[in-house]
C-alpha cells in the first residue's frame, strides 16, 4: 500500500493521536493497530476513493493483563493530557476533543470476555480482535509514519461482530459494510482478477464474484477457529432470513435500494465464506 497524506484521511487531529498513542506504547512495549473508521479509510484513499467521515479514532491493544492496560491509559492521561470517559472505561478524550477507544484483546481475555474495573461498559466481547492481529493486517504508511491497520475484510469481519453484539449503538457499520461491498469488486480487480478467475461464469457478474472474494479473504482469517466462523455464518444467515436488521440497515437510497438487494450481497459473502473454508479444508 503506498504512502498516503493525513490530510487526505479527513481528520486534522490523527497524526497527534497517532503519534501519542506510538509513544505511550512504544516505552510500555504495547503493540496495537488500527481498527474500524482508520483502516477503512486508509483503503479508501490508497485507492483513490472518497473516505467517509469519522468522528473517533479506535485502536486495538495487544495485551496481556488489565495492569498493562491501564499502564497505557494512565501513560496518555498523564503525559499526554487525555481525560478519562466516566461511562466508558475502554474509551479516552484525547486533548483535540476526538474519541480515542483503546480495545484491548490477547491474554487479557477470559472466556471470550475483556473486563476493565469502571462505571458503565466495563465488559466486552472483542470477538475476530486475536485472528487479525495473526492473519488481517496490513502495513501502511502515513506521511513519515508507519503503522498497523485491519485488511478490509478484517474491517468487514470486525464490523459484523460489532453490530451483531451490539446493533442499537453501531448504525454506522452495517452502512460501511455495504459501501465496503460496492467498492471491493472495482477496487480490488487485480486480486479478483490474479487469484479468482475461476469463480467467473456465464451466470456470474464481476461485481457478484468481487463479493464472493471478499468472503473467501474473510475465511482465511478464521480458518483454525470454527467457533468464530460459526458465529459470522449464523450472523449472516440471519441478516439473510431478515431476522436481523442488518440487511434493511445496509439501505443507503430507498428510492433505489432494497432488503432484498442487500440479503443477495449478504448471501454472495455469506457463499464465498463456505466455499473458501471448504476448499482450504
């Protein structure tokens, strides 16, 4: 991916958040990388693409305790003036006022669950947040800055968790992953193209097989764990089967958009995914 601008990501204050949070981890030995808005739109400008708006930056935080975790938080409170949010113990007001929400996932875990002492969210489930750090990310520069971002079909599989976990307070997800689905099939041609020319045929689109890539690269990342690609399957078919609002929430023009366009693009992942597990199994 080649060097891109800040100022072209949209976000006047991201290089000082950036640059904060590599120092704090940096002397507390912590590694992390970009999640969610930040990588999205990373892919967005290396290709030449509009990135959307974001209002908060996340990151997530390869520890192995809550001590270590706190460490940092403690680090850019102290010495880089973040405050901290009283609701939400994994989220911290940096000094340009912008959200920074630090999730952190590794051996911090217990049964599946991250636990922070705090008022308000003090309990989350980072499902996906482990096979990414092993299988999903992506190297980028930023200006003179070098840092870790989620691959997009991280991004989709993170997102798809996020809001299944949680669908009344994560509206934007289920919009990004339908312009994620739009864009994939133009913006990664030479892949679709390289690795996938089998999957065209006479009853096919290239805009249909472009999808079914993007859930063969989702099925790479959950290969060793049948727990996590039940869950994403079962997350799908029941966006499919309308029992979830996922599909009807992926609408972005109701004059010309419709659940049932949006269940087919969840279907086409949804076969993409089983069909890449198969043929690696």
């Amino acid at each position: 991916m080649s060097k891109i601008l800040y100022e072209a990501l949209g976000n006047a204050h991201l290089k000082n958040i950036i640059k904060d949070v590599q120092i704090a981890s940096s002397l507390l030995e912590i590694d992390f990388f970009g999640v969610g808005a930040l990588a999205r739109n990373i892919w967005y400008v290396s290709n030449n693409q509009h990135p959307r708006g974001t209002k908060d930056v996340d990151f997530g935080i390869y520890v192995s305790n809550s001590k270590k975790y706190n460490q940092l938080k403690n680090k850019l409170i102290d010495d880089f003036s973040y405050i901290p949010v009283s609701t939400n113990p994994f989220c911290l007001i940096s000094p340009y006022k912008i959200p920074l929400d630090l999730l952190p996932f590794g051996e911090i875990e217990q049964n599946g669950k991250i636990l922070i002492e705090g008022k308000g969210l003090v309990s989350i489930n980072l499902d996906g947040f482990s096979e990414t750090y092993t299988n999903g990310l992506i190297i980028t520069e930023i200006e003179e800055d070098t840092i870790k971002v989620c691959s997009i079909p991280s991004v989709v599989l993170l997102k798809l968790i996020a809001f299944d976990d949680r669908p009344d307070n994560r509206p934007n997800d289920p919009v990004d992953i339908d312009s994620i689905l739009k864009h994939y099939p133009s913006i990664e041609t030479d892949l679709i193209w390289g690795e996938y020319f089998a999957l065209y045929n006479d009853d096919i689109t290239h805009e249909e097989v472009g999808i079914k890539v993007l859930g063969y690269e989702i099925s790479k990342l959950m290969l060793r764990n049948k727990k996590l690609t039940n869950r994403i399957l079962n997350i799908l078919n029941r966006a499919i089967k309308s029992e979830s609002p996922l599909a009807e929430r992926m609408i972005q023009n109701a004059e010309t958009e419709t659940i049932e366009s949006k269940t087919k693009k969840l279907n086409l992942l949804k076969r993409g995914i089983e069909e890449g597990i198969n043929n690696c199994t």
